[in-house]
C-alpha cells in the first residue's frame, strides 16, 4: 500500500506537480522508485505527463544557442574540478548499515510521507525494485479507510499498534494478516487509529 499504486484515468494537478517532480529529478530516491514502477505498470496518464514534460523540458534547452568558454577559463574549471575531491554518495536517512546484501534501517531517523489517500503516512524500509516490492511502516489517523484492494504479489502485515479491521475482522496489537498473490482485501479501518508493518507489491490494484 505505497503511492501511486493506482492506474489514473485523468490528469490532475498533483499528477503534474509529480511528473514535474520526476522530469526535473527532484523526487526523493524511494518515491522516485515507487514513481517509477508506477510508470512501468502502464499508467498511461502519468506515462503521458512526464513525455509532455521532457518535450518542453528540452525545448527550452534547445532554444539557448550554445557558447564555446574561452581556452583559458576552460583550462581553469578543468584544472579545479580535478582537485576538488568529489563528495561521498549521499546517505539514505535511518540507513545504518548497507552492505553485501544486509541492511539495517533505523525507522525513528526516517520521515513520515504522505501516502496516496487521505490519514495515512509511511516510512519506506525497503523498496525492492528489482521485485516491485516494498517493505515499510505505515500509520493510519483514527476514522480512516483504506479501500478494497487486489493483491499483484504477496502482503504481508503485522499491526504493532491501535484496533484495525479487516472487512469484518477485527485486528489487535500483535495480530498478523497475509494476503495470497491475487487475493482480495475488503476495506481496512482503524477507529482509534493504528501502525503496521506491511510488505506489498507495488502493483496492487484498488478496487474503487
């Protein structure tokens, strides 16, 4: 259940401000990987926006006419970017350790991140982009609905915290839900609010 997991059928100003996003890589790294697979699952208005948005984007490039530097300032930006020591990668936030297939995360040093409806935020742990999954904590505010939803891959959800029900099942603190590739989730609702960590395809399809 991450952003963009949904085929749209219209354009709407969000989806152009995250198309813009992503044209002008601007996207933090796990939502432009979500972003991403959300384009490779054919949705063909945001596929549309982001094609618009590099014909202008290079347009306006275009349009410059080119200026050759002068030899001797030339030599000067080469001569300084050969000393210049290049900086490390930039580290993920709440990434401790990475390496050689491990990786340990640090939940309380990563941001919350507005999900794709209304009272529900996420921390992406792990986005599998080779796979097209996502592992990631998830709050939802009291009174919120998630709708029913089409599994493309395994779910799996442990609720650490708060009531949440499942269709007419009612979940406590410490109770564990799977969902088979292709099965159907009836709508989820937290009345007090709760936290949960779920593992899911990026493909699942809400049924709305």
């Amino acid at each position: 259940m991450g952003a963009w997991r949904r085929i749209h059928t219209e354009a709407t100003d969000e989806l152009r401000e995250l198309a813009s996003l992503y044209v002008l890589d601007a996207m933090p790294p796990d939502q432009k990987a979500v972003y991403e697979a959300h384009l490779e699952s054919g949705c063909a208005v945001c596929t549309s926006e982001v094609a618009a948005l590099r014909d202008v984007t290079g347009a306006i490039a275009m349009s410059v006419e080119p200026v050759s530097p002068r030899a001797e300032l030339r030599a000067r930006l080469m001569s300084a970017l050969t000393a210049t020591s290049q900086p490390h990668a930039e580290k993920v936030p709440g990434v401790l350790y990475d390496k050689d297939g491990v990786l340990v995360a640090r939940h309380s040093e990563m941001e919350w991140k507005t999900g794709e409806l209304p009272g529900i935020f996420q921390k992406i742990l792990f986005n599998d982009t080779a796979r097209g999954f996502s592992t990631a904590m998830v709050r939802m505010t009291p009174g919120t609905h998630y709708p029913s939803h089409k599994h493309a891959g395994v779910e799996e959800l442990y609720l650490l915290e708060g009531d949440l029900c499942v269709g007419d099942v009612a979940m406590r603190e410490g109770d564990y839900c799977r969902g088979e590739t292709g099965s159907i989730h009836e709508e989820l609702v937290t009345r007090t609010g709760c936290l949960f960590v779920v593992t899911s395809s990026h493909h699942d399809q809400l049924l709305v």
